[in-house]
C-alpha cells in the first residue's frame, strides 16, 4: 500500500499554510503519514539552494508579498515577522518524532499546534514549555518532550541524510514512492496522483 512521507519543517510558513489538507487527503484514499521533520536550512546548502539571511532583496520581498497573499486565501492567520524564528528546530521535530512512534494521539495535530505557536502565537518552539504544552493539545503525553530526545536525534538525522538523497529541497514536500510534490500548493496534484494510483 502506497504511503505519503512527509518532509516538513517546523520553521516553515508554507508548511504552516498547507494547514490540515494533507491529513484530509491522506484519509480520503486511505493511506498512512510518515511524518520526517528535518533540518530545511541545512538542506539548502546540500541542494543548491541558498540560506535565507543570503537572499537577495527581491527574494525577500517576493517571500513576504506571497506569504501575505496564502494567508489571506487560506484565511489562516499568518504573522509574516514572528518574534522568535529563526529559532531552533531540533527539539519540536524530535517531539513530532517520539509522539509518532508512541502513538496515542494526533500527529498532525501536534504539527500544526508546533507551527501555529511559531507563525501565530509568538511563541518560541525550542522552549520545553511550549512543545510540552502542544503535546498535550495533541493527545500525547508531554513527557514525550523529555523521553524522545535520543531516538529524536536519530531520527532527525536520518531524515536529513534520506531528505538530501531524494531529491527534496525545501518544506513543505511530499513524496510517494519516487513522486516528489514540492510545496502546500501542490497538494491537489499530491490528490490526483493518489486517485491515479488507487
């Protein structure tokens, strides 16, 4: 049976933009989420592309207009400068990790609780507090924050590695087997692709 792995970053504002849509086409035709956060800032430099902070200006630019134009077609609040990112991702991608491996709850709810705290709530994700607290919106045992950090950096690291090796460049990505489909507006093509394959 086909899966969808889910390469995603809990620092990306497209990710946080492609909302609950890909849970809802996961459960449409019926096939799993192998959720794999990774390090999307790394990957630029293994994948050609360039560190935000070295853009040049009208990248920039273009980033924000667009960003404000998903935001208001999604109707998803979206605060285009957030007081705390960049900020650390390892910690909320080793939570997303060892509440996918205990089970119990909503990983796609934790996702989006990680990013709305980022890209809505002002709050920092690298903080204890705030995973643990997202953790609990999720249905899973906040201790998980604490008792995941080994198999985490593990994980983290091998998606990294698996992320770089197949062709994925940026978050939010979705891959099906050696399908790539790259960002939260290609999730109707991720749709048809999974109809084509039924």
């Amino acid at each position: 049976m086909a899966h969808i792995d889910y390469f995603l970053s809990t620092l990306s504002p497209f990710t946080y933009l492609a909302g609950d849509r890909l849970e809802e086409i996961a459960q449409t035709h019926g096939v799993e989420v192998h959720y794999r956060p990774f390090d999307v800032v790394a990957n630029f430099a293994r994948t050609g592309g360039i560190h935000p902070s070295e853009r040049h200006e009208s990248r920039v630019n273009y980033r924000l207009q667009d960003l404000k134009r998903l935001s208001k077609r999604s109707g998803m609040k979206l605060n285009l400068k957030p007081a705390h990112w960049p900020t650390n991702s390892a910690p909320s991608s080793y939570a997303i990790i060892a509440a996918q491996n205990a089970g119990g709850g909503d990983v796609g709810a934790l996702v989006r609780a990680l990013l709305s705290a980022c890209w809505v709530e002002e709050k920092d994700i690298a903080e204890d507090a705030v995973i643990r607290d997202c953790l609990s919106r999720a249905g899973f045992d906040a201790g998980l924050a604490d008792s995941g950090l080994v198999v985490g950096a593990e994980t983290f690291g091998a998606n990294n590695e698996a992320a770089a090796t197949r062709g994925v460049f940026g978050a939010p990505t979705y891959m099906v087997g050696d399908e790539v489909f790259w960002g939260q507006d290609r999730l109707s093509y991720l749709d048809d692709y999974l109809t084509e394959i039924a």
